[in-house]
C-alpha cells in the first residue's frame, strides 16, 4: 500500500500514541479516539489502521474493529522507520532554506516553482500548511511574505521567554478546568517517558509528546487566544526542536518536572503550578538555547 504525506504521519502518530501509553497485545484501537488525538478525520486514520494490519502490526476484527496484535514496545523498528522521513521532503526543504537565509522575504510560486522542481497544487499545499502554522503569509497576486520565525540563537531565546510569560498565565486563567482523563493521560505518558521511554523513543516522538503535554494544558486554560498561541509556537519551534531531541538525557528530567506539574494542577494548587511551569521552561531555555548547534554560527 503507498501512503500519502498525510497518512504516513497517521502511521506514525498511531505508532507513537500506542508506545507512549504502553498500550498491549490485543489493546483496541478506536478510529474516532485516534482521529481526535492526532487532529485529523478518520479517514486517513483508517488507511493508516488497514497498513498497520497488512505489515503485520495490527489485526481487524470485522465486528469489533482495530487492536494492537503485539504489545507496543514491539513496534520500535517501525517506528525508527517511519522517522527517518519526519515530514513532506518539500517543506522541509522551504523550512531548511529559510532558516539558512536561501529565501527572501518576499517570493513568489512561479520562482519557487522552477527551484524546486514540483508542481503548483504540490507547492501551495505547503505553502498553505507553512501560512496555518504562522511564519507566511499570501500577498496579493501569487507572492508569499515569510513572517518572523526562530531562525537565530536570539529568536530562539525569546521564544521561550515569551513562552515564559504566556503558559503560566494559562494556568492562572480563571476557566482554567483540567480535563481528568487527559490528566490520567498525560501523566501516563510523562511517566512512560522518565522511566525509561526517553532512551528508546524516536526524537520525533520525543518532541510530540512534549508538545502535546503543553498543548493540552494551554487547552485547559480556556483561554482560546493562550491555547493558539502556545499551538503555534509548537510548530515555530518544531525544525529545531526535532535535532534537540536527540539529546535524550534532559527528556527525562523534562518529564519528571511535566509530571510534577500535573501533581500540582491534580491538587488544584495552581500557584504551585504556575510556579513549577515558569521554572521548567527558564531551566530549558538555559539548557536548550545555548546549547543548540544549529545556531552557533549566528551567536
């Protein structure tokens, strides 16, 4: 079966969920469950099922659905191979060339077009993923403007400092309601991670559980401008955080510290928590922004 863009991070997303949890043999894998985590309909969830089934990975019951035929920590190779290719080869080439000042401000399709080699429909597909995550934007005509993004050891510290000042708040928010099976959840996740996963789980899926840990409590804050905010900052900092965690030592103490957050929201002591957040993300900005290659040459 050949898989689209699309699908194959649903393979991915589903391999990596089904490992974070610890999930089975014989666990169930619910279309609709999977969908809303990984953010998509089911229909590609339901191409990525039927793949998992014909690999070997996955058996479908007719009258009861999907489940895990080995248990999860089974699925390392498969995992390892649907990371080698962590996204759409063309936006991480617009992403690779930007970061590396290879594209102006200013461009448009037809010049892109001749540059990469590809095809309108394939070009403003990313183009239009690129402008939902926040760094282009369309102009008039066929031009695109590239906005700010963390392409520099300084916007990479400010993106944490920012994020310093935003999370906290969210915690703060007076309709801030945490979900409880999403806190089980979550700490399920966390735990998997700081006892053991962080030496065995891919970096991608190292950087998407993070993510979907700060996330789901932007989320929680209900806050709708606090929970776009931190979404997108997510996607800014993704390129770069994918190569940080290859480091997998300070993903356990992340994880501790994430846990100890949601300790903290699970007794409903928020300062304590607010408190714990703003800690957790000044200890990663030292570690991370000053530690980051990717940027020496422009520190």
């Amino acid at each position: 079966m050949n898989l689209s863009q699309l699908q194959s991070r649903v393979v991915r997303e589903i391999v990596a969920l089904a490992r974070v949890d610890g999930l089975r043999a014989g666990d169930h894998l619910a279309e609709s469950v999977l969908a809303e985590r990984i953010g998509v309909s089911r229909s590609p969830v339901n191409v990525a099922l039927r793949y998992l089934v014909e690999i070997g990975a996955v058996v479908h019951d007719h009258n009861r659905g999907y489940f895990l035929r080995n248990d999860a920590a089974a699925l390392s190779s498969i995992a390892e191979q649907f990371s080698q290719e962590p996204d759409d080869p063309l936006y991480l080439k617009i992403a690779e060339d930007r970061l590396g000042g290879a594209l102006p401000d200013l461009v448009n399709e037809a010049d892109l077009m001749r540059q990469y080699k590809t095809a309108r429909s394939a070009l403003r597909n990313v183009l239009s993923r690129i402008q939902e995550e926040g760094w282009v934007e369309r102009r008039i005509g066929h031009g695109w403007c590239f906005l700010p993004m963390i392409d520099s050891a300084q916007a990479y510290e400010e993106s944490y400092l920012y994020r310093s000042a935003l999370e906290p708040t969210g915690l703060l928010s007076p309709w801030f309601k945490a979900d409880p099976a999403e806190l089980a959840g979550l700490r399920r996740q966390q735990r998997a991670i700081a006892e053991g996963g962080f030496e065995s789980m891919t970096p991608i899926e190292l950087f998407e559980s993070n993510s979907r840990f700060h996330e789901t409590l932007a989320k929680w804050s209900g806050n709708r401008f606090v929970a776009q905010s931190v979404k997108r900052m997510d996607s800014l900092r993704r390129l770069v955080e994918y190569s940080q965690a290859k480091d997998r030592k300070p993903r356990q103490v992340q994880a501790k510290e994430h846990l100890a957050i949601l300790d903290a929201i699970a007794e409903q002591d928020m300062l304590k928590a607010a408190s714990l957040m703003r800690e957790h993300l000044e200890g990663a900005r030292r570690g991370k922004v000053h530690g980051n290659t990717i940027f020496k040459s422009a520190a």
